[in-house]
C-alpha cells in the first residue's frame, strides 16, 4: 500500500495533521507566519507535529534538532552544505498554476512572509508549467525594478531558474496558432533579460525542508 502524503501545519488557524493540500492551504493561505511542512507518511508527520517546528521549519534535515538519527545513535553527516540557508522573508515568491501541462496557464507572485499577492498573469490559453515559472520569475524582477528593490526572488523551479541564467529557454512546446500569446510572453521576457540588469537574488525554493513555496496554486 502507498504511503499518504501528510502535511503538518505548526502555525496557522488550525495546528494539526492534514491529508490533503486544499486542507492545509486553507490553514495557511494569508496568515502571517505559518508554519507547514509535507510528509511522506502519517508517522513521520505526527512524529514532526510533536517535536514542533524548530526541528523542522527551514532547518535543513527533517531529523530531530537534536543531532540523532532513528535508533538514537548520534551522527554526523559526511556530505554536508556549505551553509543551511533560512528563508528571506523579505522576499518575493512565484510559482505557476497549470490545469494540464501543456494546457492552460497562469502565475503570480507573492509576499514570502505574509502570502498577499503582489502581482498575477493569465490564464494564457496553452503553455507549459516551465515556461509559466520563467514568466513569473522575469515579471517578478521587472515589478522589483520598477519599484527599486534589491528583493529576493524564490521559484521552485530548477528548469526555469537555469533558462534565467542563459537567459534564453529551451522547451519543445510547439510555435503555432495555439502557443502564439505564451511564446509572444516569453520573447519578451528573454529580451528584457538582454536589455536589463538587477542586482536581486534568484534562489531555489527548498520544498523539500521548507513545504510548498508562499505561492503555490494547490493543485497537486
């Protein structure tokens, strides 16, 4: 039997274990530091529920902070990053909402600490998920720019951060009819990359130690 996705919510309207996303967005979706975290199994989730989110949110392993592995034997990791990064809260998130991939397409970027929407685009008939995320990402530097922030950026996507810094994307969603307004989209952000600098950081979303990004649509 396949394990069920569980996420845990330390802060929010209502601290508990839910089964569902929609459940659990609806517990964190607008309030001001919520804290969650998605888990693989119920055990891990009601273990993570009861040692709180100190042991958990935005602190690298989904262990205990104590420093011990399952059968209490204290570890020391061989791989470890250079520095387990927190999250800017001073940031801005972006993420994409697809109803099929390609299919109907649309983005927005949020406030990291707080989740009110700053900006949103679409729905764009036909597009991809990736090239919504890379959409959202140059929309979010220009909105930055215009406004004069040095802000943080956060995707969650490794694909669309990559085509950022090449500033150029590589999809093999089709040039027609159908794709005209989303490939129209992504020209003209490519040649804004071209045209323009920032100085802002464009950081990786760590779902796995943080949850689902600020900005996430639910639909999983």
């Amino acid at each position: 039997m396949a394990k069920q996705k569980c996420y845990v919510v330390w802060a929010g309207r209502k601290p508990g274990i839910y089964t569902s996303w929609a459940d659990c967005q609806a517990q964190i979706s607008g309030y001001t530091d919520a804290k969650y975290k998605s888990f693989e199994s119920r055990g891990a989730a009601e273990q993570a529920y009861k040692e709180g989110w100190k042991a958990h949110w935005g602190k690298g392993s989904s262990s205990s902070a104590s420093g011990k592995s399952s059968s209490g034997t204290r570890y020391k990791s061989k791989i470890q990053p250079p520095m387990e990064q927190e999250i800017d809260y001073n940031s801005i998130s972006v993420d994409v909402g697809t109803r099929g991939n390609p299919g109907p397409v649309e983005y927005k970027g949020v406030d990291t600490k707080t989740g009110a929407i700053l900006f949103s685009y679409g729905p764009v008939a036909k597009g991809t998920n990736n090239l919504g995320e890379f959409l959202a990402i140059v929309h979010g530097l220009a909105y930055l720019k215009q406004k004069g922030s040095n802000k943080t950026i956060y995707s969650d996507s490794v694909n669309a951060l990559k085509w950022l810094r090449e500033k150029k994307v590589s999809s093999t969603l089709v040039r027609d009819e159908s794709t005209r307004e989303i490939w129209t989209l992504v020209d003209r952000a490519e040649q804004w990359l071209r045209n323009n600098t920032y100085s802002n950081k464009v950081l990786k979303w760590d779902t796995k130690r943080w949850g689902e990004i600020k900005a996430d649509y639910g639909r999983k």
